[in-house]
C-alpha cells in the first residue's frame, strides 16, 4: 500500500509539474508575442524617425551646396527641391522653408505641385504672424492656379488671417467665397462654422 500511495503521489506531483511547465510555456510564448510586437513598433517608430532625419539631411545639404539658392546655376529637380522645402516646412523652420518655395516657385512655375508650393509660402507666412503677407500668397493661389487642389484651402486660409486682423467683412467675404465654389468641401464646412459663430 505505501508503495502503491509513493507511485500515485509521484505520479501526481509530475501530472502537476506538467500542468505548470505548460502554463509556463504558454506565458512566455505569449510574452514573446508581445515582444516581437513592441520589436515591430519601435523598427517602424525608428523607421520614420530615420525618414525624417534624411528628409532633413536633405534640406540642409541642398541648402549648403547653394543647389537653392539664388545665385546657383545648378538646380535641384522639382521633386528633390519641393521634398527638400517640404522638410523645412515639416521641421517648423518657416522663415527657410519659406524661401525655399519662393526659390521653386522661380524655377517650377507650372509644375503638379506648383500650387502647393505657393499655397505653403502662405501657411509660412502665416505661422509667423504675417497675416497680410500670407492674403497675398493665398491670392496668388487663387489667381495662378484656379484649377488646383489647394484654392478651397487658401480661400479659407485667408479668411483666417484677414479674421486675425478683425477685417470681419473680408473675413466673411472669403468664407463665403469658399462656401460658393466648393460648397460640399471640408473648407465649406469650416467656414460655414466661422460664419455661424459670434464676432
């Protein structure tokens, strides 16, 4: 009998080592799952950081090879040159991203992002409180690129900035304006919000 009883209570006491060894197994398979993500997510966070660090890289030895500037003879190609005003522009630095779209815009005119271009000279002008100088480059959005993806934005953009300068009747003036020509856009409905709300 305690020989029998001896066998049952080891063979009990590996059923329930078995049972922990499983559930041990199990806990660390799930744990390495969790690794392997957070692995993945700082890969991809790292990814992007890289992204903008080059992207910036970019920028600067465009601008330190004088490949911008206005005495250059050699030129960026209008993408490397919008990526590399874009980046200022991502960065915060306004002032040169400024410059930078003002330098594209003397050699790429007429370009596909040639509107965009002109439409970020605004928003930088308008980011460091030159609010009239940012209406004057809205308006050359509208009246260069009338057909371009960005004139619902700049007519809502001015809107703000003569707003900002309590010119009330030009800033209901272009809100309108955008509600006329792109009534179902976005920009609409941000400027209906404007219209709609107290002075």
């Amino acid at each position: 009998k305690k020989v029998e009883t001896t066998r049952e209570s080891v063979q009990a006491t590996r059923a329930n080592s078995e049972t922990r060894l499983n559930d041990l197994s199990a806990r660390l398979e799930v744990i390495e799952g969790k690794v392997d993500a957070s692995g993945e997510r700082f890969s991809s966070v790292a990814a992007k950081v890289d992204n903008v660090r080059e992207r910036i890289a970019r920028a600067d030895s465009a601008r330190a090879s004088g490949s911008m500037g206005r005495d250059s003879t050699a030129i960026l190609d209008p993408e490397s040159a919008y990526n590399a005003a874009y980046a200022d522009l991502s960065s915060g630095r306004y002032d040169l991203a400024r410059q930078a779209f003002v330098e594209y815009l003397k050699h790429y005119p007429d370009t596909e992002r040639s509107d965009n271009a002109q439409y970020w000279v605004g928003e930088c002008l308008y980011a460091t409180g030159d609010f009239d100088g940012s209406i004057d480059a809205y308006e050359k959005v509208v009246s260069r690129y009338p057909k371009g993806d960005k004139v619902a934005a700049a007519l809502l953009k001015s809107g703000y900035a003569h707003a900002r300068m309590n010119r009330i009747e030009d800033a209901k003036k272009a809100f309108r304006a955008v509600i006329t020509r792109f009534p179902k856009s976005d920009e609409a409905r941000l400027a209906r919000e404007r219209l709609a709300a107290k002075p």
